[in-house]
C-alpha cells in the first residue's frame, strides 16, 4: 500500500482557531479591531522587555513600514544577507535604496558578521540581519557594528517566534525594528500576516500611520473615541497593510500554543539529529549554549555531503518516496533580478554558493506525526546508505 504524500509544511490548526474565526464572523468586526488590539498586547507580552507590536499584513509589509519609519530612502545602502528570502532585499529596492548582499557563515547559515564591516560605505544607512531558520545571530556583535558606524538595525525575525540567545528573547535586542511572519508555513500563522516589535516610540508611531494610508488615527480608534466618527486626517500617502481581527482570532490561539510548538519543533531536531548523524549529510547549524540560547526550528536545513548523488536527483528520489522537501533558500546572487541589477558574482558569495549546491531542508512541523518522521528519516537512509 503506498501511503499519502506527506507535504513539506502544514500549518496546526486546532478547533480552538475554528471557534475563535467562527466568534470573530459572528462579532460583526471582521477588519482591524478589537482582536488585533488584543494580538497585538498579547505578542507584546510574550516577547516581553516592555516593546510595542504593530501587527501588519505580511511581515513583507513590516519590514517596509520598518525601514520607511527609519527615514530610508533614494540612494542610501543597507546591509543583507544573500542566503534569505527575496522579501529581506526588495523592500530596500521599495524605497529606492540599494541592498548591499553579504555572504553566509557557514557555521550559522546567518550573514558573516565578520564581512559586514568591509562592505559598510558612506551611504550606508541600515542593515537586515536574517535569523536563519530560527537560529539566532550574534545581536550584541551586530548592534556594536551598527552604533560604531551610526546604522540602524532591523531584525527579518520571520522565522524566530520563538528564538532566543545569551536569556534574551529575539524581539527584545535594543534594534530599531524586529519583524515576525505568520505566512502559513511559518511556526505560528494568520495564513497572511506578520508584527512589528519595537522599543522606539517615534517609530511605532510613524508604522501605525503608514500601514493605514497615511490616517492619524487607526479604524479602530475612529469608531470608538470620542472625536466624531467620520473625521480622519491623511498626514502621508500610506500603505494598506493592516491585519484583520479574522487573522488576528487565528494569531491569539497560535500564539498560545508557541512554546509547545516550539518544544515539539526542537524534540523533531533532536531526532533527526541523533538518526542522521552517521549519513553523508551535513546537518543544521545549533545553537552555541542550550542553556541560554532558543531555536525556534523552523527549519531543519541540511547539505549533502557526498559524490554519489547530488541535491536535484535528492530531492527526486524523496519525493519519489512521497515526501516533501525543500531548499531554503536559492540565494538571492543567484536570482535573476538581483544578479543582473546589481551583477552579482557567485565567486564573491563562496559560502552560500557552496552550501546552495547541495542544500535541501526535511519537513519538520507539529502536524507531523512520529510515525511521520521516521518515515522522513528512513526515506533518507535509504538513499543515502
Ligand atoms: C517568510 C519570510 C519573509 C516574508 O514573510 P511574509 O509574511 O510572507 O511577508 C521574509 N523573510 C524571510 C526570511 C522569510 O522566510
């Protein structure tokens, strides 16, 4: 008997989701209210240290809202990674500004901090770390660059809900901006959606505005203040990147389920880890303490290592078992946009494309079973052995 193709990624989504869309529906308010309001105070809470979170669409959109509010724009430079995915660089390119491309540390899969430097010039205003499949990079080693050259930093936190590194959380380092995603496949979803996590005042205020076209005050505030309802003031010609309470319902219940996915992700990593470990295959970087570090394992990112086959007829061959994989990610100095805007050479990304060549990631999420797993994994030695 063949057995059901199992997919690269499921979202989990309980009973308690369905209710509480379902509760939303019934409320009469389906656009940005009180459901967002209460997401928003919520993942505040949860990531803790006294930030603000301004939810948004898309972390896509948050990420812009980020870097508009940090006063980006034609002409200035900002700092990314290649290994990411496209979202990191084209909200630089939204504001007319260019993304300077950084190679990966092969030890982490995050940008090489120790190449940002060489490549900060005069116009260099920001720069996007990316914590690579919910590994954290080096904040402290990143923010002491971006303050000896006065450089704004913006966290791309998309897959880190939740990481943590040296005790603190991933949304509470002294950035301008850090950005979650709540894409379907990322550890918790809205389907569509994303938060922007930030200790600056000014900033928050100036996102709020944008993510609502330029209004001065927000849908919710306007129905329910005590200033007539129909008055509104355009202070800037805005985006529409809000989230509404139907995917904010859906973000209240995932987010209280966080911490267990993330103890089911990690129990996932260790078994892959421990029954892998012999195969030709170089598994996902860890964390560097266990004790004081979190990773989120969104992603479980391996590299062949090995002559007798190669990643294409790889991932063939486990789909070919009825299993899903990926590769995280085609790095950008290899896409034809970025490559040819800006001429970008694979000898001067070494690592990324290196680790490109023989890169796939195995399916690792909470609907998964255990019986699930070991398949993944015998999939694999099979191939391999
Ligand atoms: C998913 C992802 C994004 C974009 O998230 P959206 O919510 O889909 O806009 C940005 N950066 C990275 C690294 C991602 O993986």
């Amino acid at each position: 008997m063949t057995q059901a193709f199992l997919p690269f990624a499921l979202p989990d989504i309980g009973e308690e989701e369905i209710n509480e869309v379902v509760n939303t529906l019934r409320s009469g308010w389906v656009t940005t209210g009180p459901k967002t309001k209460e997401f928003e105070e919520s993942f505040a809470r949860y990531i803790g240290g006294n930030v603000e979170a301004i939810s948004v669409n898309s972390a896509t959109a948050g990420l812009h809202l980020a870097l508009e509010a940090c006063g980006i724009t034609h002409g200035d430079e900002v700092i990314v990674p290649t290994l990411t995915f496209t979202a990191t660089a084209e909200i630089v390119r939204y504001l007319g500004a260019d993304p300077v491309f950084v190679d990966c540390d092969l030890n982490t899969l995050c940008i090489d901090i120790s190449q940002i430097e060489s490549k900060i010039t005069t116009k260099t205003k920001a720069i996007i770390p990316v914590h690579m499949a919910g590994l954290p990079c080096d904040m402290e080693a990143i923010i002491a660059i971006a303050r000896k050259y006065n450089l704004r930093v913006i966290e791309d936190a998309a897959h880190t809900c939740p990481s943590k590194i040296n005790n603190i959380y991933i949304g509470q380092h002294d950035s301008d901006a850090i950005v979650y995603s709540f894409y379907a496949t990322k550890t918790i979803t809205t389907g569509e959606g994303g938060m922007i996590v930030t200790k600056n005042t000014e900033l928050a205020k100036r996102c709020k505005v944008m993510r609502l076209h330029g209004i001065s005050r927000d849908a919710f505030d306007r129905y329910t203040s005590t200033k007539p309802a129909w008055f509104y003031e355009i202070v800037a010609p805005g985006y529409k990147y809000n989230l509404s309470d139907i995917a904010s319902s859906l973000g209240l219940c995932q987010l209280a389920k966080a911490d267990r996915f993330q103890v089911r992700r990690q129990q996932m990593a260790e078994l892959y880890m421990k029954e892998l470990a012999d195969l030709p295959v170089i598994l996902p970087p860890q964390v560097v303490n266990a004790e004081t570090d979190l990773h989120s394992w969104h992603l479980f990112c391996c590299q062949l290592n090995t002559d007798k086959i190669n990643r294409d007829d790889f991932i063939v061959a486990m789909s070919q078992k009825g299993i899903g994989t990926s590769v995280h990610f085609i790095p950008l100095h290899f896409q034809p946009y970025w490559q040819e805007y800006y001429k970008l050479k694979a000898e001067d990304f070494p690592n990324a494309s290196k680790y490109y060549k023989n890169a796939f990631s195995l399916p690792l999420y909470t609907k998964m079973t255990h019986d699930d797993q070991l398949r993944v994994i015998k999939a694999v030695k099979e191939i391999l052995r």
